[in-house]
C-alpha cells in the first residue's frame, strides 16, 4: 500500500513495483489510507509522513492499536532526527528520505519484509521444499518446478502462516487485493491451489495443503 499525496511520485512507485509483480494500492490522504486499512490487510505500507489532511503518524497509531503486523517504510521529505526516531519508536521498520531511487526503495521494501517474514534469510526451506527468494525459484528433492507468479505466491505465503488456518478471503486479499471484489466467488482460488498442489506432487512432495471445508486451507506438515 502507497501512501503518498504526490501524484506522480505516488505512480511511479506504483508502476516501479507492480513491474516486479507486486499488487500496488494507493492513497492520496489519511482518510482514504485509514479506510483501507480497516477493510484490508498488507504486506507491506509505504508512507508519507505530510499528508493534507493529517499526519501519516496516524497510520503507525491505527496499525499498532489494532495489532496489526504490516511492515511499514516511511518515505519523506521530512529528513530531521526527530522525525525519524519518532516514527521509528511508532512502530516503523525503516525510513527512507526524498528524494532517493525506486531500486533503494524495492531493496528497503524486499529487506523488511523478508525481516518480518523470514528472519533475513534468503532461502527458505521447508522439508523437501526449497525457495530462492532472491531468483523466485523453486526446487523439491533437488528438482525445480516451474510455477506462475500467483502459484509462487502462494506458497509463500502458505509457508509463511504454515499451521494457520487461513480463510479464502484472507488468500484473496494477499494476492488480489481490490482486484478480489470483482469475483462473486473463490473458484479461482481452488484452482490455483489445484494447480499448485499438482505441480509439488508431481516430484514426489508431499501433500502438505490441507482443506478445510467451509473454512479455508492449512500448510501443515
């Protein structure tokens, strides 16, 4: 999620990183991101500090009231210490000061993310599986698998929740974002989940994605 109240800077983040095959939403105001916030959950909040109708401190105090655990990259023309240890104190995992280039602020976001996520490591492994975060590959008992980005995705964020039950809307909502409200059901994520299962089995992995029906699906060993 971009917020920032810059139209320009604001949608060359956005095609910068939706270029990479992220799924970028955006927000010109506190109020617009506030709203957002309460209807969705992210990986990942980019966020201005001076935005025209408030503070972008209010972001950090909503996502820490509520318990939420998204990581967040504060991008601002504001560069003063104070600034800074303040939005880091709030709950902020870095700071990046305008102006400075969309590849810095991609490493900031991949770095942070995978911090929260996977504990620095560049390759996780789960059992059989192997992931190459930075190469996007994936390989089981030694063999790669070609996977779609949406399949890659997935199992990403399977591994990262293994053991949780995760709910179809929340699957929608990482990897479709907004885009998930113009589907009137979750047939599509049956299938990609089909697909992916398929694809893990077919060099013998084991069936590690369980269904729960009427409730979502569980990565569990």
């Amino acid at each position: 999620m971009i917020i920032e109240d810059e139209t320009g800077l604001r949608q060359n983040i956005a095609d910068y990183l939706n270029d990479d095959g992220n799924i970028c939403e955006c927000c010109d105001s506190l109020k617009c991101a506030l709203a957002k916030l309460a209807d969705y959950v992210y990986d990942c909040v980019l966020l201005d500090i001076g935005l025209p109708d408030g503070e972008g401190f209010a972001v950090l105090d909503f996502l820490r009231n509520n318990l939420r655990n998204e990581a967040v990259l504060i991008i601002s023309a504001k560069g003063s210490l104070d600034d800074k240890i303040k939005g880091l104190n709030i709950g902020a995992d870095d700071y990046l000061t305008k102006p400075f280039h969309l590849a810095e602020l991609k490493a900031r976001v991949v770095a942070i993310y995978r911090r929260k996520t996977f504990n620095s490591n560049n390759t996780i492994i789960f059992n059989e599986i192997v992931i190459d975060l930075h190469g996007r590959s994936v390989a089981v008992n030694g063999n790669n698998i070609i996977l779609t980005r949406k399949e890659y995705d997935m199992l990403l964020y399977f591994i990262a929740n293994k053991g949780k039950v995760i709910s179809k809307n929340a699957i929608a909502e990482h990897l479709w974002g907004d885009e998930m409200d113009i589907h009137d059901h979750y047939d599509f994520i049956y299938t990609h989940i089909k697909n992916l299962r398929k694809k893990l089995m077919d060099v013998n992995c084991n069936d590690y994605i369980k269904s729960l029906y009427g409730i979502g699906y569980k990565f569990s060993a």
